[in-house]
C-alpha cells in the first residue's frame, strides 16, 4: 500500500526517521548553498568485492548514483525525495 501512495518503506521509528531527514536536508541546502554543488545521491544497486589476497571483510560499492534533492513545503510537512536536475 505505501508504494502505491508514493511513500517510502523504513524500519525507523517515525521520530528517528524525521530526525535523519532533517539532518540530510540541512546537510545537502548547506552544502549546495556554500560550494554550488549537490551532494545527495540515491544509490542504486550495490556490488560487493574484496581485494585479492586481503583477508577480512568484503566492501559494496553503489553501481548506480542519482543525485536527488529532498524537499518540503514547510516544517511541519513531510519530506519529498525529487530527482535533482
């Protein structure tokens, strides 16, 4: 039902979820307003390698990277991820 509705699914209590957000969306108007660079992303997709001969744990790489803006009409409503142009 909620990706009918557009919604994202999370297993975020909604305080925490809102609490993320909200430091993502601060972060990335920050970050475009001081160095006129977008620095949101949507990663799509992972692959997962280790260097030869390293022993220890594997590390996963996005295949695919969107940037993308989060936006909100005001501070009471919620968040809409929007591909970033």
């Amino acid at each position: 039902d909620a990706l009918q509705r557009g919604d994202i699914h999370t297993d975020l209590e909604s305080e925490e979820l809102e609490s993320r957000l909200t430091d993502l969306f601060r972060s990335a108007r920050s970050s475009m307003e001081e160095g006129g660079a977008n620095s949101l992303h949507l990663a799509l997709g992972f692959v997962r390698w280790s260097p030869a001969g390293k022993k220890g744990g594997d590390y996963r790489a996005p295949l695919i990277l969107l940037p993308v803006s989060l936006e909100r009409r005001t501070a009471r409503s919620g968040f809409k991820l929007v591909r970033h142009d």
